[in-house]
C-alpha cells in the first residue's frame, strides 16, 4: 500500500508542476520596434532618483521621433526647455520631430525631493 501512496503522490506532483508552468509562463517580451512608424526613431529617457538615465541625449533635427519616459525610482516627469516637449507617468509617450537644432536643458519638471534642483541633462539637436 505504501508504493502506491508514493507513486500516486509523485503523479499529482508532476501534474501539478505541469499545470503550473504552463499557466505561469511569463509573456514574450514586446518587440518595441515593431510598433514604430516608417522612419521613426525610438528615444528612451529614464528617470531615477535624482537623475536621468544619461548625461547627454542626442537627436537629428528633421527626424521623427518616439519618446518613451518611465520612473524607476521617484515620483519624476521630464521637461526639454524650448522644445514644447513635457511628459510624466500620466503620459509617458510623445512623438516629436525635433526642428531647432540646439542644445537644450532637461530637467525634472515635478517636484520630487532634495535632489530635484540638481536633476537635469542635456539634450542636444543635431
């Protein structure tokens, strides 16, 4: 009687496991690209606390372009001085052709803590 406790058990065990990682299977990432316009370019800026992902984002003037904006850590939004150019977690996405070349001031646009004076970037228009 005990081999066929064990073996059923065993059973349940590998039917359960089964079960399990066929529903719990992660989603396959999401090829970002694929949802961008003929000729457009996909732009990242990531906020943290404190600061941007990067010092200097460059872009070419005339070209279309696709921000994404997210927070990783803080409450944060992203302002580009002159360009028209504002978004949060409320709306984190914009297309913007950028026609001005310069080089512009990024910085946080809502108030986020003792660091948020010093949370700038550059943003430079080719």
């Amino acid at each position: 009687m005990h081999k066929w406790l064990m073996s059923t058990l065993v059973t349940i065990a590998c039917a359960m496991g089964v079960y399990l990682l066929a529903t719990s299977l992660p989603d396959k990432p999401k090829d970002e690209a694929s949802d961008l316009k003929e000729g457009q370019v996909l732009l990242k800026i990531k906020a943290t606390n404190y600061e941007f992902d990067q010092k200097e984002y460059h872009v070419k003037a005339g070209t279309l372009y696709k921000i994404k904006f997210s927070n990783t850590l803080g409450n944060h939004g992203a302002e580009i001085v002159g360009l028209n150019v504002e978004m949060s977690k409320d709306a984190p996405e914009m297309e913007v052709t950028f026609d001005k070349p310069g080089e512009y001031e990024l910085h946080c646009s809502i108030m986020c803590g003792t660091g948020h004076s010093t949370m700038k970037s550059k943003f430079i228009v080719e």
